[in-house]
C-alpha cells in the first residue's frame, strides 16, 4: 500500500464514519425498541433529544460523503500515475478485485442515506413525530451498506499494489471478450441511445401524470441507462474517439472535468424523483417540489450531454 496524503485522509475519516456511526447505530436501537410518540415520560424526552443527536450525526456523515466520493474518484486518477497500465482512475479501481463493488455501494449509501435524509426532515416537520420508529429502523438497515462501504475501502487501499501492471481504461471498456461489460457492445449504440432517451421520456411522462411510483421507477431506470449510454453512445463524442468508452476520463483536465459535473445533474435528477417519490409513497401524498427538482436536472443534464454529439457532427458532417 502505498500512504499517499489523500489516502491517509480518507481512511481517517473512514474511522471517523464508523466511530460515530456505530453511536448513531446503538442509538438508534434504543429508540426504535422504547419509542413511545403517545407518551410524555422523562424516558421519551430523553429519546427525542438522543433521535436528535442521531439525525446530527447521519447529516454530519451524508454531508461529508458526497464530496468524498468525488475525492475518492480524484484520489484514484491520482493515483494512476504509479500504477503502471492504469491511464485514469478506473485503472486503479479495477486493479482490485472488489474494487467495482466499492464504487456501487459508495453511489447505493449516496441514495439510500439521502433518502434517509428527507424522511428525518419530513418526520421533524410533523407535530406528532409519526415516522420516529421507522427512521431508525431504517438507519439500523442502512448501516450495513456503509459498513460494508468502509471495510471496502480499507481493503481496497490496503491491498493496492503499484508494482502490479493493470489494464487501462481502453482494454475495461471495451467489446474485447476480457472487458466486464463486453456484453453490452452486442447491441447497437444507437438502440442503447434510443432507451436512454425513452426512459428520459417516461420521467417526464411520470411528472405529468403525478405518480410517485412511475417516477421512482421511471427515474431509476433512466439512472441505469443513462450510464450505459454515456459509455456506449456518448463517451466517444466528448473525446473526439470512437474507440474511448471510459466514463472516468471524463473526471480528468483535458476534458475541462465535465464528468464532475454531468454526474452531479444526473445523482441530482434521479434522486429527487426517485427517494422524493418513495417519501411521498410513506407520507401517501404528492410532494411537486422533488420533482420539479428531478425534472430540472434531469432535463439540464439530457441537453449537457445531447450537446456533443450534436457539436460534433455540426462541425464535421458526420456521425462517429
């Protein structure tokens, strides 16, 4: 392993998520065994400053983890320069078995702990406190996938080794029998472009038609495809190569980092339909603002990203 300055900061704050994660999980027990909301005991004010302290805590670690997942994307490109074969952060990544999985439960805790969020601020906005029990039960259940993203990230930069020679972006994502996703390269790009905007089309669709359950559906399907899309279809257009499919060297200088930002539109768009839809799912009720947000960024980010091929074949006559 080699201690680079970034790593060190991020396994600190790994053991700074787990110390205070595990309060938030013990508490959390408590109250959701002894939480009686019709009852004006000294135990129940005392759970309800403790829920408090809890709900301090998990928006302590959520606000941290978003700028973390970019910094541990970062801290990965950086480190593709002593990794020998490796050109951008999925090199590194992928230079550990599990490192693929580290990365899904990092983006799964982004939605489910952010989704967390907006169910504690729903149940503190309620006089009678209704979703107490729930929250902490849930939180409870959550825990497992940041716990697992921890123990992930220890063994990840624990078990790096620079000396080791790697497989670039170009040999990952490709049609190569060796690729992980060389399945997807048998069907034709433009069929994998022509769903991505479908799907595009069912989250407005679902706006319209104020179904809490299509837009979480709608919008997690267009969360799936819009990934495969910017690797299959859109990649290529933004680095001007039709053999480059990495959706990492997107994150990288010479593309300006506009990966940072088209994935900011699209965790922003999706999340706000598809955990706003589930909340109003518990709360059986329509909440519009989440998804005049979803639909906002969602629509920014399908024109951001339509722009380059259109760019492209505006200045060259021709499609790649």
């Amino acid at each position: 392993m080699s201690l680079t300055p970034e790593i060190i900061a991020l396994l600190l704050l790994d053991a700074v998520f787990l110390f205070f994660g595990g309060i938030a999980f013990v508490l959390s027990a408590r109250i959701a065994w002894r939480w009686r909301s019709h009852e004006t005991t000294e135990l129940q004010y005392a759970l309800h400053r403790q829920s408090y302290l809890v709900s301090v805590i998990i928006n302590y670690i959520f606000m941290l983890k978003i700028p973390l997942f970019a910094f541990f994307i970062y801290t990965c490109d950086k480190l593709s320069s002593i990794i020998t074969g490796a050109m951008c952060a999925s090199g590194v990544v992928n230079s550990v078995d599990f490192g693929l999985y580290l990365t899904l439960f990092k983006i799964v805790n982004l939605y489910v702990f952010g989704f967390w969020l907006l169910l504690n601020d729903a149940d503190m906005n309620e006089e009678k406190l209704p979703f107490t029990r729930l929250k902490f039960v849930l939180f409870m259940l959550f825990f497992i996938p940041l716990f697992a993203e921890i123990g992930l990230e220890i063994g990840f930069f624990t078990s790096l080794n620079v000396s080791k020679i790697v497989s670039c972006c170009g040999t990952l994502f490709s049609a190569a029998s060796t690729s992980s996703i060389s399945l997807l390269f048998s069907v034709d790009e433009k069929i994998w472009m022509m769903i991505f905007y479908g799907c595009f089309a069912l989250s407005v669709a679902a706006y319209g038609s104020r179904s809490p359950l299509a837009s979480v559906v709608s919008n997690l399907l267009l969360a799936l495809f819009a990934l495969i899309a910017l690797i299959l279809f859109f990649s290529p257009y933004v680095y001007e190569l039709p053999t480059h499919h990495c959706p990492f060297c997107l994150l990288q200088k010479e593309y300006f980092y506009v990966g940072y930002l088209l994935y900011a539109l699209l965790f922003a768009g999706t999340f706000y339909a598809a955990a706003g839809g589930v909340l109003d799912l518990v709360q059986k009720r329509y909440t519009k603002r989440f998804y005049n947000l979803s639909l906002f960024f969602n629509t920014l980010y399908v024109i951001g990203i339509s722009l380059y091929p259109l760019s492209y074949y505006l200045r060259n006559g021709v499609w790649l």
